[in-house]
C-alpha cells in the first residue's frame, strides 16, 4: 500500500505546486520505494494500541514461571 501512495502523490506533481520533482519511472520507484519505507517504519513503531514499548530488562520475569528444561527431548 505505500509504495503504491508514493507512486500516486509522484502522479499528482503536475497538478500541483507542492512536489517539485520530474515525472518519471525512476522517480516513481524512488517515491514508492520511499513511502513503503515510512509506512514500514510507522507500523513498527505505532500499533492499534498506541506505541509499542518491549521491556528488555531480564529482572521482571517472573521465576515462579521459568520452566526447567531437561535433557531428554522424548521419553516413552
């Protein structure tokens, strides 16, 4: 969807004054490849609950719920 976005705003330069750039495939696969871009880098940042945050610190996990692994990978 957002290269896409990018390659519709480049087709929309001679129609306005807000783009300042040539119409051309190069250009449209520089602006789509852009724009997918960004929105990849929003929806990493932004989900539907707001930004996302990972908490890395190895000091919250609960202890009572780390399971002990054994060495024997199938026992009948």
């Amino acid at each position: 969807m957002g290269f896409w976005v990018g390659v519709a705003l480049m087709s929309l330069n001679p129609f306005t004054e807000l783009f300042t750039y040539g119409v051309s495939i190069t250009n449209a696969v520089l602006l789509g490849s852009l724009s997918s871009g960004t929105s990849y880098a929003l929806c990493s940042l932004i989900s539907d609950g707001g930004f996302q945050h990972e908490d890395r610190n190895r000091r919250s996990l609960d202890k009572k719920m780390d399971a002990k692994t054994s060495n024997k990978l199938l026992s009948w």
